[in-house]
C-alpha cells in the first residue's frame, strides 16, 4: 500500500513542480508566508539552514536574501522536476548561487 501512496504523491509533486517551470521567478519572493521574515529581524540566523520540501525555494531564497549571517541554504526536495529545473533557475535568477543550492532527497 505504502508503494501505490508513494507513487501517488511523487506522480502529484511532479506535475505540481512541473506547472512552478512555468511561473515567471519575478514573483516568487512574493509568496505571503514570507512576511515572517522581517519578523525575525532581531534574530540572529548564521550558518547553514536546511529548507526541508522547499517546493520552488522560494523560502530558502528569501532567508538567503534576508540574512547576512547565513552562510548557506540547502533547499531539499524529493521531485527531480523541482531540483534540477525550477529551484536552479530562481536561484540563478537572484544570483544567489554561491549561497542557495538544491539538493534531491
């Protein structure tokens, strides 16, 4: 049973990831979640943070953006779709690839 729901909801995260290729990267620090950024300001963020299911990396992005102390982010994600297309292309879009990556898991 395990197997039919995994490959479900990979079936379902493809074809979402697929559609993100065709948003414009533009408007994807637009996303109303990241206004708990500014939020946080007084908090001191460093090193290395992980963005777990990132789905498009536009969380990831926006603390990479947002925080001077933060070294890397590695945006995790288990749709190949999103990993090698979509997150590389907003990253490349801010200019933010000696700092954001996208890793497959």
């Amino acid at each position: 049973m395990s197997e039919i729901l995994n490959n479900t909801d990979k079936a379902l995260h493809d074809q979402i990831h697929a559609e993100m290729q065709a948003l414009n990267p533009q408007d994807l620090l637009n996303n109303p979640r990241l206004q708990l950024l500014p939020l946080l300001a007084g908090v001191r963020i460093h090193g290395v943070i992980a963005d777990v299911g990132c789905g498009s990396g536009y969380f990831g992005i926006g603390v990479a953006k947002s925080f001077k102390g933060v070294e890397r982010v590695d945006c995790i994600e288990a749709s190949r779709i999103a990993v090698e297309k979509v997150i590389p292309r907003n990253i490349s879009f801010f200019d933010l690839s000696s700092k954001v990556r996208a890793v497959f898991g």
